[in-house]
C-alpha cells in the first residue's frame, strides 16, 4: 500500500508552489534543481530520499502505516510555510530574518519514520560494500550552525539571554513563545504520532513471528559460516559499530555488512519480515482506524493552509 493518491497531489501542489521543486508523481525528482531550497553551486550532491528503496533486498517496499505517516516532502513543506511566517513576523518589528539552511537542504537518509532502505538492517549489497555499516557520503554533511542577531533572537524565541520570557520590542508586543511559535500556531503541526508508535510495535511484534524466526536462524547460521557470530540482526549492527575506525569503512567492516546483506538474500529474512509485518499493520489500521484517519486529516488541513498561503502571497 502506498501514500493515497490525493494526498500525493496534495504534496505536488505544496512543493511546486512553495520551494519551486520539479515533481513527478509527489515525489521530488533528483535530477531537479533545487533552487529555492540551497544558494546556487552549494549542497550540489544532496539527495532527496526516494519514497520506496530504489536498490536492494527492500527495493519498492512500503508498509500499510506509511500512508499515515510524514513524509519528507511534507516536512519540508511545511517548514518552508513556517519560515516563511516567521520571517514576516520579525518584519513587524522592522527586523529581517531568513534562515542559513532551508528544510530540504540536508535531506535525511530515509523517506519517512519507517526508514524502509534500512528498517530489516542493512539491505543494499551495493551501499554494504562501499559503506560498510555507515550511511552514503553525502548524508554526513553536517549543517551549518546559524548565527543569529541577538534582537531577532528575542524576537523568535520569545526569551531573552537568560532565557526569561520577553513579552515586547520596541514597544511592541512579542507573540507568546516568539515568532517561530506563532508560525506554527498558524501554519499547524504535521500529526503522525500515532502511526509511529504502531510501525514501532508492528516492528517488534513482527520479529517474533515463527516465519521471521525461523528465517533469522538460517541468517544467523550464515553468518557463522561466514566466521561471524551474531544471533540477531541489532547484534550484527552492534558488531558493525565496533568495528568502525576513521572515516571510511575498514575491510572487516565491510566483510561483516556484506555478509549481513547477502545472508539476508539466501534465508529470505527480509520477506519474511516485511510479509509478518504487513499483515500486523493491516490488523493494527483496523483497530486504530478512526484515530489514524484523524490525524492524517488534521496532516492535510495543514497542507492544504500551507497551498492557500503560498498562493495568496505570490
């Protein structure tokens, strides 16, 4: 099941309108620029995650949940929208403020909260033997610390330097909690708390399963094989970890996240997982329906005023 068809029109319209992003069927294409979202010749490299894996043993995969979840797209939307409020809120007090890095600028490795490229462990043989356990280069950028001037500081949090509430400027009265509170009062909140607590639990509850226990020994004993002894995966992800040493990945880190990928391959340990899964996140939308229903719809409430606004200001 994917993200419904309403609400991937939803997002085209929001991105196309906000930060000017080329979209095919909701989803940002790569090949697009970006202006808009980064200065021109800077973050050249920076990937917008794809909707479903492109690659690997999870490739075209998404779970029932993620039509209830936040996605990327959205998030940057939506704080876009917040920025762009928060902007002209500091412009009331004859003060100007952008922020040093927009939402979108440094994208995040996964789509949304189910993080499907890496929720069974590492799954793309290709990712294993260039990266080991360690995410893409360009996912490490870190981004710039912002520097702000200290009126516009008050200005958008609402504090002072001691952290005290500042209720004016200038003789003029400052939004309770700031003008990055007001902005999210008015734009409203992406609600998608509910769906991550149940794919949390689908998660769990999935992994106990005979199937996907079953499948975990065959990986297990392929591992062994392969002189690594790790019962679970979150124990071949420890192991990855402590195997880590400088900025790239070592042999043995390699040697150990390729065959956690290629032993996943022959147990069918992701299939299994993903179908145990599926089946408990069907029955969990059945149970929680009306409240997921809920908070997808306050979701869209918030980008359809994020749609309105921008077309009222341009």
């Amino acid at each position: 099941m994917l993200r419904k068809a309403g609400s991937l029109t939803l997002v085209t319209r929001v991105l196309t309108l906000l930060v000017g992003v080329a979209v095919a069927d909701g989803i940002p294409s790569h090949h697009a620029s970006h202006e808009g979202l980064s200065p021109a010749g800077e973050r050249e490299n920076a990937k917008w995650p794809d909707e479903t894996p492109a690659s690997g043993l999870t490739r075209g995969m998404a779970l029932p949940l993620d039509a209830y979840l936040v996605s990327f797209p959205e998030m940057v939307a939506v704080g876009q929208a917040r920025n762009m409020v928060a902007s002209e809120c500091v412009s009331r007090f004859g003060l100007s403020w952008s922020p040093v890095v927009e939402p979108g600028e440094y994208p995040p490795f996964s789509y949304n909260a189910t993080n499907m490229v890496r929720r069974y462990g590492l799954a793309d043989l290709e990712h294993a033997s260039e990266n080991g356990y360690r995410l893409p280069p360009e996912y490490l950028d870190e981004s710039p610390v912002e520097s702000v001037d200290p009126d516009v500081d008050e200005i958008l949090s609402g504090a002072d330097d001691s952290g005290a509430a500042s209720n004016s400027f200038n003789e003029l009265d400052i939004p309770e909690g700031g003008c990055l509170q007001e902005a999210v009062n008015e734009v409203g909140e992406l609600d998608d708390y509910l769906a991550e607590e149940l794919s949390a639990q689908s998660y769990v509850e999935a992994e106990q399963m005979p199937a996907v226990q079953e499948a975990t020994r065959d990986w297990s004993s392929c591992m062994a094989d392969r002189g690594f002894s790790v019962a679970t995966v979150s124990e071949a992800a420890d192991l990855g970890a402590s195997l880590r040493s400088g900025s790239k990945a070592t042999e043995e880190e390699i040697a150990l996240a390729v065959s956690e990928v290629e032993c996943k391959q022959s147990s069918e340990l992701v299939d299994a997982w993903f179908a145990e899964e599926w089946r408990i996140q069907e029955s969990l939308i059945a149970e929680h329906e009306e409240a997921l229903q809920g908070a997808r719809s306050r979701t869209e409430q918030t980008l359809d005023w994020v749609v309105r606004r921008v077309k009222s200001s341009s």
